[in-house]
C-alpha cells in the first residue's frame, strides 16, 4: 500500500505544474462568473450595465489562456522526451563502458595466465605449487565480473590449453561462477567441472564426452543434443534442464536431480541412475535399455513409449507415472516397486 501511495505521488509530482495553472484558471473563470451574475454585467439575462459583458472580457482571456497552457504542455512534453533521449543515451554510454571493462578483464586474464603458462611453468607445476592457486584465484575472481559469451571464452581458453582435464586439473573450478554460459556446440571432451555453478548455462549440442560434472548446479540449463557420454552426472543438480536427444549412454547419475527435466528422446543405454530423483520429468521416448534405475523417484515422470528393455527398476517409485504394463514387462527386474496405481509389487 505504502509503495502504491508513494507512485502516485511521484505521478502528481511530475505534473504539479499543470495542475496549479489548471486549478487558478478554473478559480479564476468560476469567481469572475460569480461576480458576473452578482453585479449584472454577465450579459446572460441582457441586463447589460456595463460597455463589456462577460463574454467580451473572456475572449480576451480565453486565447491567451489556451496558448499559455499550449506553450506549457509543449515545453514539458519536449522537456520530457530530452530528459529520456538523456536517460537512454547515458543508460547506452555505461552499456558501452561496463562491455569495455568486461571485455578489458578478459583480455588482462587471459594476459596473465599466458604470462604463468610461458615463464612461471604453470602447465608442469604440482598440485600445491604457489602458481596453481594464483591461477585458480585470478580465474575465480575474473568470472564473476564477465557476460556468459566471456565465461564461455574463458572456459574454451582452459580447455583448449589443458588446464582443465578431468584426469588432472592445473585449475581447479571447485565453485566457479559459471552461471548463465553460453557456448554454441563447444568441444569439451573430459573437462573437469566439478561442483561449478552451470545454472542457466546455454550449452546447447556440446560436446561434454567422459567430463566430470559430478556436483554441478545444472539447473535449468540447455543441454539439448548435447554428447554427455559417459559422463560423471552424480549428485548434480538438473533440476528442469533441457537435455531432450541428448546422448547419456553410460553416464552417471546417481543421486542426480532430474525433477521436471526434459529428457525426451534421450538416449540413456547402461545410464546408471539409482536413487535418482526424476519427478514429473518427461522421459517420452528415452532409451533406457539396460539402465539402472535402481531406487529411483519417477513420481509423475512421462514414460510414454520410453524403452525400459532390461531396465533395473527394482523399488522403483512409479507412482502416477505414465508409464505402460507392457514397458514395465520388458524390465529386468520390477522386485519392491512402486507402481502407478501405488501398490507394491512383490
């Protein structure tokens, strides 16, 4: 209520002005009626004492008036379309400025790891030598402060000069600010991601084969298409992500957060997704032949005309799923499952 009232009174504010001027005219025109039919000389019972009637005295007032208030509303219009061609003109300069600084920070990080990779031995260094934990400081410090095009620059950077493998990491991205990245079909085979915050990342068809994104916040990013072969997906964060035709042979997914995920027409061959938690997912014509779905949440999941041939859905929670008795026949094992109806099957 108290936001509202503040508004208006801004709103009154900006037209006080026009307010006042309208409200002494009006003030003006009523007492000058008044006194008109007070004293006779209005001319509007003919009555006429006086050389001039009211009429007369008002077309003298009336033009003047109008062009007063005229000449008003066109100075403040104009004055008002100024001050916005200013407010968007400024808003444009410190768009250009803060991209400037954006792009300078990049520019003087990639400068400085270049500087540690050629004359401080960065890429031949130990796990606790001094120069990895600059790297990793200055990476860390740097990402936060760059757009999601930047991020991705950075993170091709890294790829491309090996500091970031999976099997032995130069710098360690434990946590990185990654939110939001974007990166049109990367290669970024056997990366390691560990825990970094990839929410809202647009990675749409990357090329993520065997990279180690275990603990990573995913949620509500673009994966679609994207090669997640054999990755390592545990106890990450998927919440509401786009992976539909995604390729997910072999990953794993344990503990992994699927809730509302799109994985529609996903391939999930040998996918290892025990005590996954995969409510309300869509998984209409996924691949999950011979995957492990040991314990895991379906609640709602859509399973229409998913391929669960040879599929562990051993206790299982299919409650309200979509999901067919000649699917769930195909499985290999349905031992303390949940089904969609809510009875346990033996």
């Amino acid at each position: 209520m108290g936001a509202r009232l503040r508004s208006w009174w801004q709103q009154v504010k900006q037209h006080l002005a026009t307010i006042l001027v309208v409200a002494i005219i009006l003030i003006v025109a009523i007492a000058l009626i008044i006194v008109g039919y007070r004293f006779d000389w209005t001319g509007f019972n003919g009555n006429i004492k006086s050389g001039k009637t009211l009429w007369d005295w008002m077309q003298l007032l009336i033009i003047p008036a109008v062009l007063a208030i005229g000449g008003y509303v066109f100075t403040f219009t104009t004055s008002r379309n100024e001050r916005a061609a200013a407010e968007k003109h400024a808003e444009a300069e410190r768009e250009i400025a803060s991209d400037n600084q954006r792009e300078a920070a990049l520019q003087a990080y990639l400068d400085n790891i270049s500087e540690l990779l050629l004359h401080d031995n960065l890429r031949s260094s130990k796990t606790n030598d001094e120069v990895r934990n600059i790297a990793r400081i200055r990476t860390l410090t740097v990402l936060p402060r760059l757009d999601p095009k930047r991020k991705g620059s950075v993170i091709l950077f890294l790829t491309e000069s090996g500091l970031i493998s999976s099997d032995d990491a130069i710098i360690d991205l434990l946590r990185a600010d990654l939110n939001g990245v974007q990166l049109y079909k990367p290669w970024l085979n056997e990366v390691n991601l560990h825990k970094t915050d990839l929410s809202e990342a647009d990675l749409y068809e990357a090329d993520l084969l065997g990279a180690n994104l275990s603990g990573a916040d995913l949620s509500e990013a673009h994966l679609a298409g994207a090669i997640l072969y054999s990755v390592n997906l545990s106890n990450a964060n998927l919440l509401r992500t786009d992976l539909h035709d995604a390729e997910l042979g072999d990953a794993d997914l344990r503990n992994a957060n699927l809730s509302d995920a799109d994985l529609q027409r996903a391939r999930l061959t040998n996918a290892d997704l025990s005590k996954a938690t995969m409510r309300a997912a869509n998984l209409s014509g996924a691949d999950l032949s011979k995957a492990n779905l040991q314990g895991a949440i379906l609640f709602g999941a859509n399973l229409h005309r998913a391929n669960l041939a040879d599929a562990d859905l051993s206790e299982t929670n299919l409650y309200r799923a979509n999901i067919s008795s000649e699917q769930m026949e195909k499985a290999k094992s349905l031992k303390g499952t949940t089904m969609p109806d809510g009875s346990a099957h033996p």
